[in-house]
C-alpha cells in the first residue's frame, strides 16, 4: 500500500512542477523572486529548472569503429505470449 502512496505522490509533484514551470513561462516571472518564497531555493530551481539544456546533460557516445557495421540484433518473440487479446465473436440470437 505505501507503494501506491509514493507513487501517487510523485504523479501528483510532477503534475504540480509542470504547471508551475507553465506558470513561469507564461507570466514570464522571474525565478530568482520565487526562491524568495520557498524554504530550499534549491528546490525551486529543481523545479524550474527542467526543460532547459545544460551542459551536464550530455552523454558520452563513441562513435562506432570505420568499416562493417554491427549487425542490429532483433528479439523473436516467443511463441504463445501474444500480447493482443481475442476479438469477441457476434452473437446471433435464435441460434
């Protein structure tokens, strides 16, 4: 049951810091006045912060080695764990 709890609670902050960053953006306020009103400015730019591009957020990617390309391995599924679910077949009254 905690486990539904955390999880509504997150769903919920996120759906709160999504409406605050629009709040943001829309009335074009500054959040530097915001951390005024908050006890950890730190969690406002937490907050506010997302949606931007920071130098942190990159990853490092190799480049692949020149000449043959690796062959793209694909997953077969397996058979009898079909994921689509019977249609139900119409029913004919009188028969």
């Amino acid at each position: 049951m905690d486990v539904l709890r955390v999880a509504a609670l997150v769903e919920i902050s996120a759906a709160a810091a999504n409406l605050a960053r629009t709040v943001v953006r829309m009335r074009h306020l500054d959040p530097a006045a915001i951390a005024a009103y908050v006890a950890d400015p730190a969690d406002a730019r937490a907050v506010l912060g997302r949606g931007r591009w920071l130098p942190s957020m990159t990853a490092h990617v190799p480049t692949p080695p020149a000449g043959k390309p690796r062959p793209v391995r694909r997953r077969k599924p397996r058979a009898g764990t079909s994921t689509q679910l019977p249609l139900p077949l119409p029913t004919v009254e009188g028969r």
